[in-house]
C-alpha cells in the first residue's frame, strides 16, 4: 500500500512522453485516448485524493441508492419533485464547476456542491417519507407536510 502513491506517479511520468509522441502521430486514437484515461485515473485514484473525497462521495451514493430504493418500495416508481433545493444544486454545480474550469479556481465550491446535494438528497427521502402517496412536483419539505395534512382531512 505504501508503494501505490509512487506506483500512480511513474505511471504519469511514464504515460507523459507516449501522450505526447501519440499526439502529433496519431496512429492510435484508441492508444492516445487510453493513454489520457489512464493518465486521468492514475491521478484521480491517487490515496490522498480517495482519502479527501471517499467520506462525502459514499455519503451521496447511501443516500441515492436509499432515495431511490424507497421510492420504488413505496411508490413503485421514481419520485419526481423537482424541489427547489435540487434547483439551487444546478446553481451551485454549474458556478462550481465554471469556476474551476473557467477561472482555474480551486474546488471549494465542487465540494460545497456535492455537499449541498447531500442536503437535497436528505431532502427528497424527507419527502418520500412525509407522502403517503406518489406525487409530483412537490417543491419542498413544508409543501409535503401540508399536502399529507390535505390528504388525511
């Protein structure tokens, strides 16, 4: 284990000079795309990357996969509620990522906006907890309360 941060660096060093050899010759656009994908894992895979991301990352994949799976035992189908805080999400990821691949900042704002979806994904199980029935279009958590407050009267 100790060895895979230097391991995941000599593949980049490695990969480097066949990227660029591969770049202006070409006879592979497989092998020069291959080279950028592996290029691309080797430095997205790296331990201290994992390691900083792991812990939101598998919090989000819990909550979508609990979402999803107690929408279709309850509902039999996927919700669809279009919230306001999924919308705000589409906010904060676009300016998130402009803001990387635009203005070359740092991510701060990419790991605000998976935190953020982590909110809404809390958000919409609250929602398919508080419904007793499928809905659509349910923009909030308080529209939920006062839409089963309706349906039990």
């Amino acid at each position: 284990m100790n060895r895979i941060p230097f391991l995941l660096t000599s593949l980049r060093v490695t990969l480097a000079p066949i990227v660029v050899a591969l770049a202006p010759l070409a006879p592979s656009r497989g092998a020069l795309g291959g080279c950028l994908v592996a290029a691309f894992l080797s430095d997205a895979f790296e331990p201290s990357a994992i390691a900083d991301r792991w812990r939101p990352l598998a919090a989000l994949v819990v909550l979508e996969l609990a979402r999803y799976a107690s929408d279709f035992v309850k509902f039999r189908r996927e919700a669809s509620y279009h919230m306001w805080s999924s919308k705000l999400w589409g906010i904060a990821l676009f300016t998130a990522f402009f803001s990387l691949l635009a203005l070359g900042s740092d991510n701060r704002l990419v790991d605000g906006a998976i935190y953020l979806v982590i909110v809404v994904d809390l958000e919409g199980l609250a929602i398919s907890t508080i419904l007793p029935r499928w809905r659509s279009d349910v923009p909030t958590v308080v529209h939920a309360l006062r839409l089963r407050g309706i349906e039990r009267a």
